[in-house]
C-alpha cells in the first residue's frame, strides 16, 4: 500500500547510510543490514514499509547494472502473472459496481474481486449484482477486511457461496489465527480463506501457515520488506505447498510473480492501477486471460517516472 511520510523520514534518518557505498550487485547483503540497522526501531509498520522502498529500489538498480528485466535478474519460472481485478468498493452505487467489474471481464480477466461487510445486510443484493453483470464463468472474490466476528462470518460465507464466491479474504481480522483456522475448516466446499496482506516480516507469515489459517497466503511488497521478503515468505509457502498471492502494487508485484513457484494470482488494484498509470511510463496493461506480462526488452522494473505530470501534485 501507500506509506506515509515517516516511511521517508525512516529512509533518510535510519537506512540510508547503511546501503550508501554498499555493493548495488548484492541486493539481500543491504536487506540483511537494514534489518539490523532498525532493532530497536521495531520493525512491523512503518520501518517495514520504509525497508520495502529501499530493498525495490536496490533490486530495480541490481537488474539495471545487470542489464536485465527485474522478472530475469530474480529467476523467472513464467513469462506473466495472473491477476484478478480489484475493487467494487462498498461505497459504489449498484450501476458503478456492475460497470467496474464487468468492465475487468471484458478485458479478458476471469477473476474479480469486490468489498463486503460495511452493510451486512445489502451485501446480498450488491452479490447478486455483482454476479448478474459478470456472469456465471468468471470467479467472484469479496474482500471482508476484517469486518466480522467469528460466528457472523460463518454465516455470511454460506450466504457467499449462493453466489458463486470462492475466495474470502479476511473475514474475521487477520490477528484472529484460530478464528480464520475455524473459518478454514468450515468454509462452504470451493472457498478459501485468504490473509496476509498486513504481514511485514517473515515471522507473520511463519506464524499464519502453522496455524493453518488460510488456503491462499497474501503478501504486499510494499509492507513485507520489499523484494526480499515476499520471495522469502514464498519459499515458506512453497514448503507447505500453499500458495501465494500478492497484494495490489502491480508494476513490482508482477515482477516478482513471476519467480514464484506456488503463487496463485496478484491483486491488480483499482487504485493503484489509476495512480501507477499516471506516475510512470511503462506501465503494465492487463492481456486477455488475465496476465501481467514483464516487458523484457526494459531494463529492472521497465518504468520511467513522468516527472512533468507528477509536477502538479508536489506539496510546497
């Protein structure tokens, strides 16, 4: 997601100095330092989204010395990422919720995903619309965040499956282990339960999968360390043969999705969608099937910022 100024404060006060002369060939030897640089810091939160700057930044220059696309330089096993679209915020009215997402399946992708549980009781009217307007093949995922105690969760998953929906992202709050294992292992037939997107260190994740608290494990490049993180929370995934999603930041995300070998699909977000198209050239537009595929002819992450267009949004 997006950090806030002290994310930068953290970079100038804390991690600069510690990647400043080191080896730009060596991206993890700069990770491994920053993580000893913020003990007393505290790592989850904003240190780790300070992290995850620096740690992009020092991949997107490893590939460019290297003369390499990001995707090459980090041991690409496919050539693009699925990704499903992501939105259908529950502020939208039904005619803008039907648009957005039937909008993504004429685009090719066969994956959508909207939000629930700000207003429990309209949710099955904005389900029904939602899956009147992209039919019956695509995929429907709805996003709770967090917004259910245990029992109401359960009884809003089987209400989910009238609908067709296979993927429950945080239906109770993802600090809840045993209460997303007990949705887990009650979860109508064809659904998973989906977390993670708040884990910021490997221990996060750790924890998550030894509980067994989700079929599908989330991670954000831009909370868990960067680059780094996520390809490490992988191998994790990878040993217990779960497998990963990545949460929203698609021009990274894809990059790395494709160096990891259980993943699932990326959350190609509405928003960051929007802001990534005006801030940089270069930018990754979906193909049908629904794939981010790298541009290999681009060197790292093969984005160019517009400084010109970004110039109106500078803050005095």
């Amino acid at each position: 997601m997006c950090a806030r100024p002290s994310a930068a404060t953290v970079v100038r006060g804390e991690l600069s100095e510690v990647v400043r002369g080191g080896d730009a060939l060596t991206p993890p030897a700069s990770w491994q330092a920053m993580q000893r640089a913020v003990r007393n810091l505290g790592k989850p939160g904003v240190v780790a989204e300070a992290i995850s700057a620096v740690d992009i930044a020092l991949w997107d220059l490893h590939a460019r010395l290297l003369d390499l696309p990001l995707s090459v330089a980090l041991g690409a096993i496919r050539a693009a990422t699925p990704i499903y679209g992501s939105g259908g915020f529950t502020s939208y009215d039904d005619e803008t919720l039907a648009e957005q997402l039937a909008g993504w399946v004429r685009e090719g992708i066969p994956r959508v995903k909207m939000k629930v549980g700000r207003e429990p009781r309209d949710d099955p009217r904005r389900l029904e619309v939602a899956r009147s307007a992209i039919g019956e093949q695509p995929q429907l995922f709805v996003d709770a965040n967090g917004a259910y105690g245990r029992t109401e969760a359960a009884g809003r998953a089987a209400e989910f499956a009238e609908f067709g929906v296979s993927w429950l992202e945080e239906p109770v709050t993802s600090d809840d282990l045993e209460g997303l294992h007990l949705l887990r292992d009650r979860a109508p037939v064809g659904m998973d339960i989906a977390a993670g997107e708040y884990g910021y260190h490997l221990p996060c994740f750790h924890r998550m999968l030894a509980a067994e608290a989700v079929d599908c494990l989330q991670a954000d490049v831009t909370r868990c360390l960067g680059i780094s993180g996520p390809l490490r929370t992988a191998a994790l995934c990878d040993a217990r043969g779960v497998e990963l999603s990545l949460h929203c930041a698609p021009q990274v995300s894809a990059q790395v999705g494709t160096a990891v070998w259980h993943l699932r699909h990326l959350e190609h977000f509405h928003d960051h969608v929007r802001i990534e198209r005006i801030a940089f050239d270069g930018a990754l537009v979906p193909e049908p099937g629904g794939l981010l595929r790298p541009d290999r002819s681009r060197q790292g992450l093969g984005l160019e910022v517009r400084h010109a267009d970004l110039e109106r949004f500078r803050v005095p």
